[in-house]
C-alpha cells in the first residue's frame, strides 16, 4: 500500500479583487463541480474559503516576549491567499493535476505544496 502525502493546493487573487463582480455563475459553478470531482476522489481533506484580506489581523512576538497585533496581512504582497484546499494524494504529480484543476475552475494562479511527514 503506497503512503498518501498531504498538500495544500492555495488559490491566490490579487489585491480589490471581487468576488461578486469577478466570479459569475459559471466560475462558480465550476469550483462547486471540482470540490464534488475532489471528495468522490477521496483526496479532499478540507477545503476553506477566507474572508477578505482586509479583514486579518497579524499577531507578532516581539523581542521582550510580548505581542503585537495589526490589522491587515503580515507580508505587504500584490496578491493574497483567497482559499486553499488540503489533499491526499499519491504523489506530487497527482497533487500538481489537481492544483491544474483548480487553476482553470477558479480562474487564478494556484501553489501546490507538500506537507512535512
């Protein structure tokens, strides 16, 4: 029996990016049809959805042992993680098809990436 590796498949949207007016029917649609084609698979783990960038708050330890909280993301980018899926498969080419997949149904770039163990 082959061992199954963990990856996470991350969905990442640029910055006033909208879901309402960017992702119609279709798009959703097809995301719907990858999330049903990824559990009769049995690969999908967990898939999640974040809110909007906007909303995050970063929490950082500081030299003295103590916490800093801000608002927004910790690292200044262009583009943000939007959503993310954790998948079992075989190996990594498997995991990169299905990161091909969810490239095409949400429109955007993905990172395909192991997990440790």
């Amino acid at each position: 029996m082959i061992k199954k590796q963990q990856y996470w498949v991350s969905v990442y949207r640029p910055h006033g990016f909208d879901h309402s007016a960017s992702l119609d029917a279709t798009a959703r649609h097809n995301i719907d049809k990858l999330n049903d084609e990824m559990v009769a698979a049995g690969v999908r783990v967990f898939v999640g959805g974040l809110r909007p960038v906007s909303e995050a708050k970063s929490v950082m330890l500081t030299d003295d042992g103590t916490f800093n909280v801000a608002d927004g993301e910790y690292l200044k980018a262009d583009t943000y993680v939007d959503g993310f899926w954790i998948l079992n498969c075989q190996d990594i080419e498997e995991a990169l098809e299905w990161g091909r997949k969810a490239a095409a149904a949400c429109r955007a770039a993905v990172e395909v990436r192991p997990f440790y163990g």
